[in-house]
C-alpha cells in the first residue's frame, strides 16, 4: 500500500550488514515494536546471525531455545522447553541439543522430529529433521544421501530453492564421493546462506575456507559442535550403489 512503510526496515539494514561490519552490540530494538513485531525482529536477529538480540528481545520458548543452541547452551534452551507440547518443532530442538553433546540419543530423536513433522505437515520442520539426521550419518555417505534427498523432495514439491543448511550438509557429504560435485554444491550454499549462520559456515568449510567460516562463526556465536560431523570419518562403500535425488 502506497505510502506504507516497514516498520522493521533500519534494524533489517543494520542485520544484514556483512560479518565485517556488524556489531550486534550495537543493535536496539525500537522502542515502537512491542508484541508480534518484537518477536518478528528477534527471528530477524536469529536468522541474521545475532542470537544475543534474539534473547534480548523474545519471550518465544522456542525461539529463545533456538536461540540458546546457535551458543551451545543446551540446558537453557531445555530449560526454555519445559511444558512446551512435544511436537515436531520441540523435538528437533531437543535433538540439535543432543547433537551438540554430541550424545548417543541424537539420531533417535531427530528421527522421532522427522516422524512428527511427516505426520503434522511441517515442511520446514522436515527438512531441518533430515538435515540433522544427516549430519550424524556421515560415516555412510550414501546413506545421508537418502536422507537429504526427503528434504530437496520437500522443497520442490512446495515449489521452493532448497534449504542452505541442508545444501550445505549435502555438500560436505558429496564431497566424500565427488568432490567437484560437493563443491558446485557447496557455493550454491554459500550463495543462499545468511551471513554468521551455521549454513554460511559449514559452506564455507566446504570449500576450503575455515579461517572465513571461523570468522562468521564468531561473529554469530556459534558452538564449535555445529560443524563437528565435517570431520567425521568416511567408510568404504560399495561399487554400483544406486543415486538418489541429492546426487545432483
């Protein structure tokens, strides 16, 4: 409507600012943005990489909690999750917790979060799910394949570009069986990821640029378990296994 404006419009601005010139320090929230819109700008700080403001500025349990895990902070973002009804959305919280702490649970739980985002209809629960579960299959690079595979079939079907931290993920897994693939893959990551996002630095890692995605992570306040299972060992496979839709 003409002469409507965003009313978010300077603290999108100042968000998307790149890594270089960020200070999330630096970021307040508006003294006109109360309610709905206060929430709104907090997904912005989380999305954008600035997951201190998103605490600063929400009441939302899960949002605090994802918040909470881009740190580490597993017991607070459990804490944040006490009473909260055990859908898709709160299981996979509980299960990026269990895979910073890098605890045997962890695929367990991300699949119980893909079996209730199928059931309730959450496409973008889904596909974070089978992103995680992934992660945690990378010693069967085919095996992860397929999983993510679920997730590219997803985003097609609702007509939308593939996930970054999926592409990034998928990558990481290419790169175990084509490395030219894995890197084409990995720059289309890079291309669509957030700036300070775990996305942005596992992209980054993809190919070849840790000292930058250690930069971003930084700037981000990520824990070092976001990217732990890029180190993950490769075992051997057999010739002739059939492809999947993540090949490419």
């Amino acid at each position: 409507m003409a002469g409507v404006t965003d009313p978010l419009h300077e603290l999108r601005a100042a968000l998307t600012r790149p890594t270089g010139l960020f200070d999330p320090a630096g970021l307040d929230l508006p003294g006109h943005l109360t309610g709905a819109r206060a929430e709104e700008a907090a997904a912005l700080a989380l999305h954008w990489g600035a997951p201190g403001r998103t605490l600063a500025w929400s009441t939302e349990p899960l949002l605090r909690a994802a918040a909470y895990l881009r740190g580490g902070q597993t017991d607070a973002a459990r804490a944040e999750l006490t009473g909260e009804p055990e859908g898709a959305r709160v299981t996979l919280l509980r299960a990026r917790a269990a895979s910073l702490e890098a605890r045997t649970d962890a695929p367990d739980l991300a699949g119980s979060a893909r079996t209730l985002a199928r059931h309730e209809g959450d496409s973008a629960a889904l596909i974070a799910a089978v992103t995680l579960l992934a992660e945690g299959q990378q010693a069967d690079s085919h095996a992860a394949l397929r999983t993510l595979a679920e997730g590219l079939k997803v985003a097609e079907i609702a007509g939308q570009s593939a996930d970054a931290h999926l592409l990034a993920v998928l990558a990481h897994t290419q790169l175990r069986l084509n490395p030219r693939k894995g890197q084409a893959t990995a720059a289309k990551a890079l291309e669509r990821s957030a700036p300070r996002s775990p996305a942005r630095v596992l992209a980054l890692r993809a190919l070849n640029r840790a000292d930058e995605g250690m930069l971003e992570a930084r700037a981000g306040e990520l824990h070092p378990g976001w990217w732990t299972f890029t180190a993950a060992p490769t075992l051997p496979t057999p010739a002739g296994t059939a492809g999947t839709a993540a090949d490419g």
